[in-house]
C-alpha cells in the first residue's frame, strides 16, 4: 500500500498538493448522487432480505423444534444452500429471475436462511428442560409454551442470529454487482475498473460503516427487548 | 429450459474443457489456490489459537475477528488488493486467507478451551510436560473442534475463490465471469453447476475426512454435539460434566442405600 501511494505522489509531483489516490473528500462531494444512490440500494436491499429470511426461518425453526424429526432435513437442506458460492447461486439464478434486484435478493435470502434458522433453533434448545417441563405442568398448551417461554428464553441467541445474518448480508451484497445490482459493490467495481482508488476506498469504508451500524442498531434493540438479560439473571451473554 | 439446454451443450464441448482457459485448467488453478490460501491461513491460524485457547483466553478476540472480517466485504478486500497493485492468483490467496482466519483460529481456541480442567490435571499429575501434556493429552481431545474449524475454513476458501474471477483471477469462477460479459447465459449456468459441484464434493470429502480422522471413542460424542447443533460457543465444557456427575453420585448413594439394609 505504502508503495502504490509513493508510486502515484511522484506521477503528481507536478500539481502542488500531491493528492491521496485513496482518500478524498472531492470525489464524495461530487459524486454524492451515485454515492447516496448505492447505499440506500444497499440498505433497503439489507433488510428487505433479513425481513424475508426472518419471515421463513421463524416458521422453519418453530416447525423443527417442535417436531425434532424434522430438524435434520432442514438444518441439511439450508447447510447444502449455503454451501453454493454466491456467484454461482447468482448466476443459476440470473437465467431465471433475471438480472437486477429479485435475483440478488432470493440469493441474499437464501444465505440469510441457514444462519437464522441455525440461530433461532439453537436458541431453542437452549430452553431449560425443566423450565419447560414446569411451564407444561402448568398447564401450557405447545403453542403456549413456545410462545411464551421458550421464544422469550431464545431472545438473546435469536438477537445474536439477527446480528450475524445482517453482518453477512451487508457483505454479500456487493456480489450482487455480477447481476448489475450490488449496491455499493457497483462503486467498488466501478472504481476498480477505472483503477480510482478513492472509489474503491469509499465503497468499502460505507460497507463497513453500513454493517457497524446496523449491528450496533440490533445489539441495542436486543438489549431492550431483553431486560431480564442485562441484570445478570440469566447470566446469558449472546 | 432453453438455458438448460445450452448448458448442457457448453459442458459437452470438449474444446470447452481443454486448453488454458480450459475447464480443468482453470478447476486445477481453483483447487490449487484454496490450498494455498487454507495452508497460509492455518499456518497462522492453529498456532495463534492453540496457544490463545491454552492459556484459556481469546475467546473475544476470535469473536472480534471474526465479527471484523465478516463485515469487510470479500469484494472489497479482492477490489482493496487489486487497486494497490496486486492481482491475480497472489492476490486471491492473500484475501481467501485472511476470511479463512477466524475459523481457524476459533477452532483452535474453542477446541483447546473445551477439554476437560480435571483431564488436563490429571496428565500434570502423571508427570507429563507441558509439550507432552499438549501433544499427547491436549490435542488429540481437540482435534475434532480442531478439524471442524479447518474444514468450515477449506469450504469457505473454495467459495470464496470464485469471486476473484471479478477482479481478474483464475478459477471456476471464470466461465460464470466471462458468461455474463458476453452475455451467454448457458455458458453463466454451467459455470455455476461446476462451481456448485466443486464445493460440495469438496465439503463432502472433508466431512468423511473428519470422520475418519475422529478416534472413534470421540465419535459417539461428537454425533450427541452435533445433534445439539453447535453448542461450542456457549462453551459446553463446563456446564455438561459436572451435570453429570452428581446424578451418578446420587444413583449410587441409593444403591448403597437400598444395599445396607438389605446385607
């Protein structure tokens, strides 16, 4: 790194101030439209892929909880998923869904689902047996208990799933960039292919920004949506 | 279907398969680029995390690490690399190697922080040293974490490398690559198929390596852990051992009970 920046300082030694190939502010003020443009296509690609992968998986874990002989086939079906590179899914997608946003977002899905379904179901199991066995002793229906026991006991391994999940998905995104629509991934290839170093550097601080922030976001909901945890009780540390 | 059949057809050509840009030139540079990348990374990984997990810390550091390069897009790096002047094969294997990291180096702390406090005092009882004490008792009790964090690594790296066809790697990932430049859609798809096949037989191979790696007394166990999908975070090692042993110590209690009236 240290060499590329000498290397390209020396080819500007003629202007007066030898700009930082890597960072500058200049190419933030003046592409801000396309900047903006791809973050929130990033964004709001994000969560509308968490929103649906939460939709599923919620449903999945509660059905392989319930009825255990279920939880192999699932849990193997969603590893063998996520074990397709991106690109490849990508790609087998693109023929299909075509290129643009529905194809990057059943394959964002599609990853999402394994690390949730993961996360909830371990959370789970992690039910206390005989806290289980109280709460049917008195009285709880299945649905009840699930409901009311064991999903508030599975709060803090579902909000470090959810956290994990938005991490990935935060970075899967920019694969999307081989179907034309990687949010802040397109900055990045773009700026690679024009060998502009500050659009590589930009695109890829905002993604890390992107993630940092989002988990920050889901660590203190899960915080608030769990305030026996913070006491010490459950001595639950996600 | 109509893609389907192209496909078919791409993966049937034989000139599809021979040459330098060939299928298995290009498979080989795959599988020659993740061995590369899983070696460097375990190279660095399993010493750092054995000795991390050893002197029982750094169980926040891995998660750190690992929650660090998780958010750094594998693109980015790939892109970061390629704009300071490194590419190709050099480039792709440097950042497959950083991403392989945390598995490795969580495996290494988890599995070492996981045997059992009373095994390893008993093997300073018996006299061993501290390297015979890691060689003879230590590791092989955490191999199976050990090998799992490697092998979580190995398919990662074999996923990952795909990507690289997009800063201008060689690998698999190339005819998907190229596929969409010239807009062969059949071309895209059994790039993809090669791809996918690539990393599940890969993953496959690794899991009955495992197996066959994994002294079979530790199979039984490692079959009861997994059925408690993945619980190496909440650190087991701990809790389930002395869950266990009173309820021994009670049935026994009552059997010397019941035993003394009865003599």
């Amino acid at each position: 790194m240290a060499c590329g920046c000498s290397r390209v300082a020396s080819e500007d030694v003629r202007d007066d101030l030898p700009p930082n190939p890597w960072f500058s502010t200049d190419y933030l003020v003046r592409s801000w439209p396309d900047v903006s443009q791809a973050l929130s296509q990033h964004v709001s690609l994000t969560v509308q892929a968490v929103l649906v992968a939460a939709a599923i998986s919620f449903p999945l874990a509660f059905l392989a909880h319930r009825w255990p002989r279920w939880a192999p086939p699932v849990l193997s079906t969603t590893a063998v998923l996520y074990t397709v590179p991106s690109l490849a899914l990508f790609a087998l997608l693109a023929p299909w869904t075509g290129i643009g946003r529905t194809t990057v977002l059943i394959g964002l899905v599609v990853y999402a689902l394994m690390l949730l379904t993961r996360g909830i179901l371990t959370g789970l199991r992690a039910t206390d047996p005989e806290v289980a066995d109280a709460a049917r002793g008195m009285g709880y229906s299945p649905t009840a208990l699930l409901l009311r026991v064991e999903l508030p006991q599975a709060l803090p391994a579902v909000f470090s799933a959810l956290r994990l999940t938005t991490v990935s998905t935060v970075a899967l995104v920019t694969v999307g960039v081989v179907v034309g629509y990687g949010g802040l991934g397109q900055l990045l290839f773009r700026g690679l292919r024009a060998n502009y170093r500050a659009e590589v550097m930009t695109a890829t601080l905002l993604a890390l920004a992107v993630a940092l922030v989002a988990d920050l976001l889901l660590a203190v909901v899960g915080r608030l949506v769990t305030p026996w945890a913070r006491r010490g009780v459950g001595a639950w540390t996600s | 279907m109509d893609v389907l059949t192209e496909a078919f057809r791409w993966l049937n050509d034989p000139l599809n398969w021979t040459g330098p840009s060939g299928v298995l030139a290009l498979g080989w540079a795959h599988v020659w680029i993740s061995v590369a990348a899983t070696a460097l990374a375990a190279a660095v990984g399993l010493p750092a995390g054995i000795w991390l997990g050893r002197r029982g810390r750094g169980q926040t550091l891995g998660v750190a690490v690992s929650n660090t390069t998780r958010a750094l897009p594998t693109l980015a790096l790939l892109a970061l690399l390629a704009a300071s002047g490194t590419f190709g094969s050099t480039a792709t294997i440097l950042a497959c190697a950083v991403f392989a990291l945390p598995p490795m180096l969580s495996g290494a702390v988890d599995g070492l922080n996981a045997v059992d406090p009373q095994v390893r005092d008993a093997a300073r009882g018996a006299g061993l040293s501290s390297a015979g004490r890691l060689w003879r008792v230590e590791m092989p009790l955490a191999l199976p974490v050990i090998a799992a964090g490697v092998r979580t690594a190995a398919v990662q790296v074999v996923a990952t490398v795909p990507l690289a066809a997009l800063v201008g790697g060689h690998s698999l990932g190339t005819v998907v690559v190229t596929g969409f430049g010239t807009q062969r859609y059949g071309q895209v798809v059994a790039g993809a198929l090669l791809v996918a096949a690539l990393c599940l037989a890969i993953e496959g191979l690794l899991a009955l390596a495992q197996r066959a790696l994994t002294p079979r007394g530790l199979r039984a166990r490692d079959r009861d852990k997994s059925s408690h999908s993945k619980p190496s975070d909440d650190s087991p090692s701990g809790r389930r051992p002395p869950a266990r042993r009173p309820r021994v110590r009670v049935r026994r209690l009552h059997d010397s009970q019941t035993e003394v009236p009865a003599g």
